[in-house]
C-alpha cells in the first residue's frame, strides 16, 4: 500500500504546505504590522499648526431633497408674483442676463418655466438668532443657533443635477469624476483596514441628482467608492 507519507526528499507533502501556509501567513501579518506602524508614526510635514477641532464628518447630503426656497431660503416675492410670468414683473431682467449663455439645461428648457409657483409652506423666524426656518421643520428651529445657514449659493443649472457639482466640484455634463469621500479616502488613507473609510447611506435614485456617480470613486479607483450600507428595514 502507497503511504499517505510519501516524500519529496526528506520532505513530506503534507510539511511541506503547511510550512508554505505559515511562511504567507507571515508575510500578510509582516505587512499588516507595517502599516499599523506607518499609522502610528510622527504626523507629516505639512499637518496643521493647531489641533484640528474636528475629528470625524459626517456629511448629510439629500440628494433631491426639499427645494431651498421652502426649507432655509425664503423669496416672499413668489408669494407676492405667484402665478405672473417672470416677464410682467420687476426682475424680468434676469431673462436677458448675461449669465443665461452659461446656462447649462440638463432636462428642462429654461423656456418653458416662466410662470412664476408661490411658496407651498410658511416661515418663521426662529431662535436668538431669528433666522427664517420654513414650517415643515418646527423642530429644527429650536436648534437654528446652531446651523450655519449658507444663502450666498448660486448655479448655472436649472435642474437637481447641479448637486452633483457639491461631490465632485464638477458638473455632470463633463462626465464621471471622483466624489469628495473618494478623495479623502485616497490621500489620507484609512484609519482602520478592518473598516471602510467611506460609506454612503441608502441608494439615490441613478438617474436623478449625479446618482451613484455622486459616491464614485471614478478614475480612481473603485477601492475609493462609498460603501453603501442598506437604511431600510430588510438587510
């Protein structure tokens, strides 16, 4: 009977792969503990003069989410104009504005939305602060002091599209770049190998709003994309 022993030179078949399983499993750890010593090194040239107050972002971003002008932005001159064409009232200069040659129509003509649609909801000034909040958020006003509340935006797009360009600093005509996370991803590297460095909550919709383009890490890679983790209530 053949042994199950059998020998290349002193060397039995079965040594042998255990000796070459723990010679890789040696040089996997060998990498990993490099890392984690790259990781605990002095901080690089180039690293802030102070300590940074922030440690973790995490950035809430509603993809076609409620319009500005009914959530933080209020115009009470929709109200007062609802209803008229933007010709027949005082800002009609905007349809010959200069800055219409850089409009760039993703989905709507420009021309076929010059009836002026009133404000759906009310607003309130709210906190010390007195900052408008509009009246689907009550709640959110007992924390307004708190927010930052950006109104000095503007876009070439008359479309949701333009959020695109708050991922990736590009518009979405000029074709797949990497989003912000990516990038971070990609020159900071991760805090942790054993935990993504970059997730995204939910799935948008991919044909509104950049998509998942919008969570891409594009050109550099798809080790940089979001990892997308499920909110819903099956996993």
């Amino acid at each position: 009977m053949r042994s199950t022993f059998s020998c290349c030179g002193r060397i039995s078949r079965r040594s042998f792969l255990a000796d070459c399983g723990m010679g890789f499993t040696g040089l996997a750890l060998g990498a990993m503990l490099f890392r984690d010593g790259v990781a605990r090194a002095a901080a690089p040239v180039g690293s802030p003069h102070f300590t940074p107050r922030a440690k973790r972002v995490i950035w809430l971003f509603m993809l076609g989410g409620t319009s500005h002008v009914e959530s933080f932005d209020p115009k009470p001159a929709l109200n007062k104009y609802g209803g008229k064409t933007i010709g027949s009232t005082p800002y009609k200069n905007v349809l010959t504005s200069p800055r219409n040659k850089d409009v760039r129509e993703f989905l709507t003509d420009r021309k076929l939305m010059t009836t002026i649609f009133p404000l759906q909801i009310g607003y309130r000034k709210r906190g010390r602060s007195g900052i408008e909040v509009s009246d689907w958020w009550p709640h959110v006003g007992a924390c307004i002091d708190d927010i930052a509340v950006v109104r000095s935006v503007w876009t070439t797009d008359n479309d949701h599209a333009a959020q695109y360009q708050f991922h990736t600093g590009r518009h979405v005509f000029d074709g797949s770049h990497p989003a912000l996370g990516a990038w971070v991803h990609y020159g900071l590297g991760s805090l942790n190998e054993n935990l993504p460095q970059f997730i995204a909550l939910g799935q948008p919709p991919g044909s509104c709003c950049g998509g998942v383009g919008a969570q891409s890490g594009s050109y550099l890679g798809p080790e940089h994309s979001a990892v997308p983790l499920q909110v819903g209530g099956k996993a």
